[in-house]
C-alpha cells in the first residue's frame, strides 16, 4: 500500500498549514488563557470549507477523502488543539452520521447549514452513569402521537454551548438483534426545543477554547417523530459505527499535538546552552528526539492507514482503535520528553509546551480511552 500523498492531499495539507500559522499561531496563547470559544477562526475555517471537510458537495460541502480529513485535524492540532477539537467533533460525529444515516429530507434540512459554519453539531452519548460503558444509557424517549418525549440528561459535551443540532441517544423501543443492549434511537435535536437546558462549561485541564458543556438535560422534550436517525432501536449501532471511523481523526489530532511537541522540543534542543554547548548534543536529548520522531511518523501512517481503509469501504473497527490507541499515546509521551528537554522552563507559561502538555492529555481519554481502544483490539483479534 502506497501513503505517498497525492497532489490534492498535499494542497489541502498546505493550505490548512498556512491558515494555522497566519490565522491561529497568532492567537493560540491569549485565547487559551481567555478560554472563550473562537468565533472569528472558526468562521474563517467555514469560509475555507473546514466544517463541511465530511459533507458531500450537493450539500455545498467540501466532500474530501478521508486522509484528506485526518491531514486537516492534524494540522489544525498541531497549531492550536482547542480548533482541532472543534472543527473534528462537528465534522466525524455530527456530520457524518447525519449524511451517512440521515434522511434526503435530514440532510437538505442540517448539512449545508452545517457545512457553512452557519450551525454547529454536537454528539450527546455520554451519561453520569454512560461513558465507557456506552450501552448504559439512561436518557429515554417516548413516542407520543407524532412527537418523541424527551427526558434525562448528558454531561460533557464538546460544542455543547455553541451548537445549533444536537445528536442524542436515548432508549426507545425497537428491535435490535444483540439482546445484551437495551433498544435506543438517536434523535436530532434542535437547540430551541423547549425543555432542553445547556449547563455551565466545564472547566477542563487544557483545550480551553473548546467549549465543553457541563451538562445538557431534556425536560418533556418534544421532538417530531421523523427526526430519527437511523432507525429506530438501532441507535448503539449507529453510535458505535460513527465512534469507529471518528477514532481516525483523534488520532490525527493525537499526531498533530505530538508533532508540535516535538517541534518544539527540536528547537529548544538546538537553542538552550549547557556544558558548553547545545543540549541537543548530547545523547541523552538525542534518543528522546529520535524516540519522539519515530513513534510519531508509526501513529501518523498507522492513521492515514485507517483512514485510506475507510474510503475503501473496509470494516476499520480494530484499524482506527489502533490509530487512536497510538495517536493518544504518542501525544502524551512526546509532550511529556519535550517538557522534559526544557526542563524548569517547560513547567512556565513563558514557552508552549506548559500548553502542549496541558492538551496532550485529552487525546488519550475523549471518545473511547486507551484501555477501552485496546478492549477494541483484543476483540477484533480474538475474532480473526
């Protein structure tokens, strides 16, 4: 298999680079401190057709493949973490499930308000007692004439104070043909609704700028009946395959971070004076740069992988587990030796690698973390 990119993935790559740099390198250290959501980026990353990256173009998306995609996130996150939170969450687990399950009549309806940043997307699964453990849901949905009756609530939702459309699981009637999980749909919400309350943000160790709601809850929230995605009682199916292909770009993101990590860590090395010369002469720095390098360019290939298996219409369960296993990983541990090489000056403000680490963290926790990535693995072999 050939990862030699094509002249449209390198223009896309080049294209996301000069935005990261000209519009958020910039920006990055002031708005982190502030914490606020980044409306002026995120609307010129619209513009450039950032969020419609999973959108078809009859929906005036920008409908790139998927390494396409990953390149995106991780070049995005390799700059500023928070932007490539954002720009992924609404693009793999809004976006995408709702033109993969959605009706013609849905996705007229979300995906090009979607896709032009107009509306932002929110994926609402994760409980109090529902979080790795996914098929623990609580919040319930009661078909009453032609409206679904919303009630229960989520927590930690990315995007969640900023979203116009929200995806939420809740358990429905239904078949479903594993009797182990409880019948649950995924209803489009929309966040007018009466009864649908956001919480306070959540503050978080680092990606200060991706707003994350504390929690949202659903009052006799009335829903029409056709705003099923997908099909009734089949909503674990739908969230599991969404999460699948999902793990790809937080795997983009983990090889983003880790390669600003790295970059850092690189120039420090060269700059920073001990013994008489720089520290980067010395062999203990040199194998943390090559372990760094190394282990970057594996998660990297192993996600471009997943992603090039994805378009090929291939089952990827244990590929983008793998990827986000790796991408997690490679990000904490690379932050973790360039911290290391900057020694008492990475435990400051004054460089970027005290945000770094902060944002490193994340990548191995969000959307499955690694010990479930590798139940994931185990499964899938055991299967084979």
């Amino acid at each position: 298999m050939d990862f030699d990119l094509n002249e449209e993935q390198e223009m896309i790559r080049q294209t996301v680079r000069d935005f990261a740099e000209k519009e958020l390198a910039p920006r990055v250290e002031e708005s982190e401190e502030k914490g606020k959501f980044p409306w002026e980026v995120i609307n010129k990353a619209a513009d450039l057709g950032f969020l419609g990256a999973t959108i078809p173009q009859e929906y005036n998306g920008s409908g790139i493949d998927s390494i396409s995609a990953a390149i995106l996130i991780e070049e995005l996150s390799r700059v500023w973490a928070s932007i490539g939170t954002i720009v992924h969450v609404h693009n793999s687990v809004a976006c995408w499930p709702l033109n993969h399950f959605g009706t013609e009549e849905q996705k007229e309806n979300y995906l090009p308000k979607l896709a032009s940043g107009k509306m932002i997307g929110a994926f609402t699964l994760t409980e109090p007692n529902a979080g790795s453990d996914a098929s623990n849901v609580r919040t319930k949905a009661v078909l009453d004439g032609d409206e679904w009756v919303l009630n229960g609530s989520k927590q930690w939702i990315t995007n969640g104070l900023v979203a116009g459309v929200f995806l939420v699981f809740a358990l429905t009637d239904g078949e479903v043909s594993d009797s182990k999980i409880k019948p649950m749909s995924v209803l489009i919400v929309d966040k007018d609704v009466p009864g649908l309350k956001i919480g306070k943000p959540e503050r978080k160790m680092g990606i200060h700028c991706s707003e994350t709601a504390k929690s949202i809850t659903f009052e006799e929230c009335r829903v029409p009946k056709e705003n099923v995605l997908g099909k009734v009682g089949e909503g674990y199916k739908v969230g599991m395959i969404t999460l699948d292909q999902a793990r790809i770009g937080v795997a983009a993101q983990g090889v983003g971070v880790a390669q600003a990590a790295f970059e850092e860590a690189l120039k420090y090395s060269q700059q920073r004076v001990q013994f008489g010369r720089p520290i980067a002469q010395l062999q203990a720095i040199q194998w943390m740069l090559a372990e760094m390098a190394t282990e970057i360019e594996a998660a990297r290939l192993l996600t471009y992988k997943s992603a090039y298996l994805k378009d090929k219409g291939a089952r990827i369960s244990m590929e983008a587990a793998m990827s986000k296993l790796a991408g997690g990983q490679i990000a904490m541990k690379a932050a973790d030796l360039a911290l290391q090489i900057h020694g008492g000056y990475g435990y400051t403000k004054e460089y970027p690698i005290e945000r770094i680490f902060r944002d490193a963290k994340i990548v191995g926790i969000y959307e499955g973390t690694n010990e479930i990535q590798k139940l994931r693995i185990s499964g899938e072999l055991l299967k084979r």
